[in-house]
C-alpha cells in the first residue's frame, strides 16, 4: 500500500521523523534481519501466502521480466533461525529455464525484508530440510546453450549460521544429459521456409507456474509489428521480436528479453514447410505464405508475419 500524500500534515511528517529515528536505532542494534524497515504505511501481511509473495516481490523490485504473475512458488519455515517466520519465493521467468531466481525474506519487528536474494537455473522445487532449504540447479558445461545444460543437476542446502543464510557443499544428483523419459521436457525448433520465424516447443507439465502441458515460444527476425510498449527491465533487453502462448489462456508477449529464446535453436531448427502444422500438449502452429498462426485448445492465439502481428 501506498501512504495517501493528500492527507500529510506537519505532525504526521514530526511523527514519520520520529520512526525514522527508531528505525536507525534498530538497525544499529545486533541481530536485527535485513537492509530497511518499511514504513508501516507500507508493510505487508504477517501471512506466508502466495498473495503476501506477490506483494514483496513488487516491493522489492523482485519481478525481473516484469512478468503480471512472477511467483512460481512459496516455501515457509524457520528459515532464518529457530522460532523464526520465513518465507522462501522463486520468481519466474519467461524462457527456455522457467525459474532463474530466488529469495528468502523474514518476518521480523512487524514486517518482511530480505535476507537473500540468489540467480539461479533452478531444477525444480526449493524442498525444506529441517529448517535449511534445498536448491537443485541444472549445470552448464562449457559451450552449452542456457537451454541446453548438459551437466545434469546438483544440489545444496542453505541454513540459518546466526546471522546469516550459509551454503552447503554442492552434491551432484544427475550425471549428464538426463534420458528421456515421460516427465522429461521434450524440446523442438522449426521454423518457416523464409527463416523469419522461428519456435520453440516444449512439451512438459512443469515448464510454467501454471502447469501448462506445452508451451510454444516464437521469434521473429523482422520484429512485431506493430511493436510492443517498452515496459522497464531488470534482466536483458527489450523483447519486442517474440511471443508466446500455452495450451490455455491468452498470447504472452515478454517485456524483457533474459536469453536468445527461440532464436537459439535456428541452425538446427527443421522446416515447417508451407500448408504442413506443427501439433502438441492442446497447440497447434500453421505454416502458410502470409505468415505463421498458432492457436491453443481455448481458441487463443497469434498470427505472425514480417508485414503484421495480431493475438486473438
């Protein structure tokens, strides 16, 4: 919540000096947990929620993409030392990795603040272990593509040390590439025979916050036209040259651009010729001369074409 300026007056401003005061003194003091105290104007529910999730991460300019839902998952526990109330947030992302950052807040004299925030290619859920945290990444070898990872995956767990959250040692789970199996992600690219366009499909139950069964992400070399509003962006560039859509609800178009996305696999992307579709998890993607159109199994969808783009 944001305080309401209209109604300051000169004993509210005497009174905000006065808790600033308080505020350095706490500070100053040991053992107190964060960078800042909010004002209470500001602060949020006591509740370790996914709602109360949403609103520090917008608080704590935590939203990397600038995403309209970035909260993949809420963990809660004594975190941050015994009796303690902490929350632990994965932030999604918008590409091949569908989570690449995560934080710890705590609860503490009235309100959250951050104990750590970690970039991180996360390979599945952060798990309680007591009251440390588990965090399973995949590992890049050298020359692998940010959505190819080769290394297969390793894992480590953060405890409370007194003051702060301390990293164990990593543990290799995974060796190599993982074999394919039912739960694995299955990726593809194809692209039109003009080369301006090209996708990337994932097929998989866990690739977004929603669970979607698919998911097709499409760039387009000439750009969306007409082109997006610039919205801020924490992490990579402008994203005005893709889209995205899930085999439920309406085409996405990401803010920020964190990675090459669907342009990553062009070389090896095989041709979706002219009149032939491209089928999986409830999508559909059409290949004609007047551009490409994909729908999902709600009827949604986006035609895209060097001269023109439209979502429907």
């Amino acid at each position: 919540m944001r305080p309401n300026a209209g109604r300051r007056t000169w004993f509210i401003a005497l009174a905000a000096l006065a808790l600033g005061a308080l505020a350095s003194a706490a500070l100053a003091a040991p053992g107190v947990i964060g960078t800042g105290v909010a004002s209470s104007a500001s602060r949020t529910s006591s509740a370790c929620t996914k709602e109360t999730a949403r609103q520090l991460v917008a608080r704590n300019n935590l939203n990397h993409f600038a995403l309209d839902d970035p909260v993949a998952q809420v963990l809660c526990g004594p975190f941050t030392g015994p009796g303690s109330k902490a929350m632990a947030i994965t932030i999604a992302a918008p590409t091949c990795i569908p989570v690449q950052h995560w934080a710890v807040l705590a609860f503490a004299d009235g309100d959250w603040r951050v104990v750590i925030e970690r970039p991180a290619y996360l390979a599945g859920p952060l798990i309680a272990v007591g009251s440390g945290i588990r965090e399973t990444t995949v590992v890049h070898r050298a020359g692998d593509s940010r959505c190819f990872p080769s290394g297969g995956t390793r894992a480590r767990v953060w405890r409370w040390s007194g003051s702060r959250l301390v990293a164990g040692p990593w543990t290799q789970v995974s060796r190599g590439t993982p074999p394919p199996t039912a739960a694995a992600p299955r990726f593809d690219h194809f692209k039109t025979p003009s080369g301006n366009i090209v996708c990337l499909t994932i097929l998989d139950s866990r690739v977004s916050a929603g669970g979607s069964p698919a998911v097709v992400h499409c760039g387009i070399h000439s750009g969306l036209k007409p082109p997006p509003p610039r919205r801020p962006c924490q992490d990579g560039g402008y994203a005005g040259d893709r889209v995205s859509l899930e085999s439920t609800g309406r085409v996405e178009v990401p803010p920020c651009a964190g990675d090459p996305g669907a342009f990553v696999g062009e070389e090896a992307a095989r041709v979706l010729a002219y009149g032939k579709s491209w089928r999986g998890g409830g999508l559909r993607c059409t290949s004609a001369e007047t551009g490409l159109t994909c729908r999902n199994r709600d009827g949604h969808g986006f035609f895209l074409s060097r001269e023109r783009w439209r979502s429907f």
